[in-house]
C-alpha cells in the first residue's frame, strides 16, 4: 500500500501546486510562473517518492510504463486510482482556500484552472485542434520517462527531464487547453466546476490516453533491447550509495 499511498500524495502536491498556483497566483506569475509550478513540481516529487513508486502521478504516465511492461496490471489500476482520489483531495483543499478571499471565488465562474476546447481554450482552439495538441504533448511527457528511466539512462538524474519537459509542455499548452497530459489534474477540478468542464472531461482523458500508448509504442520501435528495469528502481540510489548512506547513518 505504500507505492499507492507515495502515489496518491504527489499527485496531490503536483495538482495543489500547479492548479494552486494557476487559481491562487496565476495574476502575479502568468503562464511562465504556471509552467514553472507544474514542472518543478514533477522534478520534486520524482526525487521525494519517485524510489518508493516510481512517481507516475499520471494515469497517462502509468498507461505508458504498463505498455512498456514496467509495471503490473494490478498495480497500475492501484496507481490510477490513487492519483485521481489525491487531484480530488487537492482540489478541494485549492477549493477552500481560494473561497477564503475576500471577494470570494466561485468555481463554476472562474473555472478552477480546468481544461477545456472551444469557447472554454484560453484561446479559443477548437476539439480538433486541442485534442491533437493533448495527444502530442502526452506523449512528449511518457517518451521523456521511459526514456530518462531506462536501464542505460545515468542513474539519478530522471527527475530533472521529466521536470523539464512538463515546463515546456505547460508553455505550450496553457494557452491552447490549460494543459491537461494528466488525466487526473484533469478530473480533479472538473469535479467542482461542473457543468462544461465535466462535459468536455472526455477529451482531457482520452487524448492523454492515445498520446501515452503511442509514446510507449514508439520507444518501443527505437530503443535497444536489453533488460527492463521499473521506473522506481532507475530512481533510486545505486546500491553504493545506499550502502554509504546507511553506514554513514549508523555512525551518526
């Protein structure tokens, strides 16, 4: 139970600091300060539980790493689950305290940073277009973890891609859909805006969905065959380091 639990908590410290910091902040740091909310969220998490379960965060993500056969079907409908009970659970603390202003806040109004097409794109993008935008960037996202957690990969240093790319994800699709490549940031705050937002809900789960399975395809095709490791075990320490760490604990 505990890669669930490390699961269900970063996902709530990614929803509360990036949807937090869109509804709470996103006046004084803009798209910019947004995109850098999301991706050093990410890059933290995968160093705090990313040894534990490997921080997925993500059903796209988990979707990309089970096709990849790095993880058990099993766990990966445990991992789903977690992440979308942890959104919620951010969410509607992000709720609470945005309700605490003294102009007040009103989720359906204001929409809580949820991700929409047409008249609800911060720029006004159609379906065709938002959806296709959420495809390609999913999949820069899953291609960046399996790639940065692969057994080749330099050990210890998956966190910062994988932080990286979700910044420049986010720079990119702010402005078209809000940005979702996480189907369950998306459920999250759905749930409390209502109405559109649970209306258009489809393409923020779908699209990530098709743009993770074609990531995991096309590593797939590209990557050298070798031995598969799981994404928890590329992020921890090598057995060295674990072994200095703990005789350095115990003479402490």
């Amino acid at each position: 139970m505990k890669k669930y639990a490390a699961e269900l908590i970063g996902t709530f410290v990614l929803v509360f600091g990036g949807v937090g910091s869109a509804v709470l902040a996103g006046s004084h740091i803009g798209f910019l300060g947004v995109s850098l909310a999301f991706g050093l969220t990410l890059l933290t998490m995968a160093y705090a539980i990313g040894p534990i379960s490997g921080c997925h965060i993500n059903p796209a993500v988990t979707l990309g790493i089970l096709i990849a056969r790095k993880i058990e079907m099993k766990d990966a409908i445990g991992y789903v689950v977690a992440q979308i009970v942890g959104a919620i659970f951010a969410s509607a603390v992000i709720l609470f305290i945005a309700q605490g202003a003294p102009e007040g806040y009103v989720a359906s109004v204001s929409g809580m940073g949820a991700n929409g097409y047409g008249i609800h794109s911060p720029g006004g993008y159609s379906l065709a277009v938002c959806f296709v935008a959420e495809v390609v960037l999913t999949s820069f996202l899953v291609l960046t973890v399996l790639g940065s957690t692969d057994i080749k990969a330099p050990v210890g240093f998956a966190g910062i891609p994988i932080g990286l790319v979700l910044v420049l994800i986010h720079l990119v699709g702010i402005p078209i859909t809000n940005t979702s490549v996480n189907p369950a940031r998306s459920i999250g705050p759905a749930i409390f805006v209502g109405g559109w937002a649970i209306q258009q809900l489809w393409l923020f789960i779908v699209a990530p969905l098709i743009g993770a399975a074609l990531a995991a395809i096309i590593y797939g095709l590209i990557r050298t065959p070798d031995v598969i490791i799981s994404v928890p075990q590329a992020e921890r320490a090598l057995p060295s380091e674990q072994r200095e760490r703990q005789a350095t604990a115990s003479h402490s």
